[in-house]
C-alpha cells in the first residue's frame, strides 16, 4: 500500500466513486512510474494531480459564477466569498496537518482537498447553481 494511500481513504465517502477514482489512478500510474516510494515521489505525483484538479476547479467554479452572475449576483458574490475562505481553509489545514503529520501531507492534503472542492462545485452547479 503506497505511503498515505490509506489516508485518502475518507474522502471516498464524500466524492463521486468515479471522479474519485479517475484522480487515484492519475495519483497511483504516478507512483508506480517513479519506482521509488519516497516523499519527493509522493510530492511530485500528488503536485502533479493537484495541478490538474486545479484546472478543473477553476474551469467549474467560473462555470458556476457565470451561471450564478446571471441568475443570483448576490450568490455570485457568495461563491467569491466562500471561495476564498477556502482557499484560506485549505491552506491553513495542510500546513498543520504537515506540521503535525508529516511532510508529505504538505502535497497530499491539497489534492485531497482540491478534490473535494470540485465535487462540491460540481454539486452546486448541477444543482441548479
């Protein structure tokens, strides 16, 4: 089992089975290529997965906003608020949990959290956002 691999675990509960599934595997094909299981391995896979979970947070949330710009400005105003709260959030919370984890969480907590984000967005875009 690769190192924190099990640490990942929770989140399945929260997202989708398949979006999920599609950044374990990006984050596993990683690993497995680099041949060694180290924290520069873990850091540059989990990097490399965040960036593209990255893209596609900000390819929902502008989705979201334009939709919610149009519809609600003041939900519009709401997302942009929460949104950086967020980003606030996320930052603060892999920084203690790096602290107090261990370094690796410094590159795995922001992917987990940046996929948890998208599916949140995903949410409220699909439902009507």
């Amino acid at each position: 089992m690769p190192i924190l691999r099990s640490g990942l675990l929770p989140l399945i509960v929260l997202l989708p089975i398949g979006a999920w599934a599609d950044y374990d595997q990006q984050y596993q094909a990683c690993l497995d290529a680099s041949g060694v299981l180290n924290n520069a391995s873990v850091a540059g896979c989990a990097e490399g997965v965040s960036e593209t979970v990255k893209k596609e947070m900000n390819r929902v949330y502008q989705q979201l906003f334009l939709k919610l710009q149009e519809d609600a400005p003041q939900d519009a105003e709401q997302l942009e608020t929460a949104q950086r709260d967020w980003l606030s959030y996320r930052n603060g919370q892999c920084d203690l949990q790096g602290k107090h984890i261990g370094s690796p969480m410094y590159y795995t907590c922001p992917m987990q959290l940046n996929i948890q984000r998208v599916e949140e967005l995903k949410l409220l875009l699909e439902n009507g956002g």
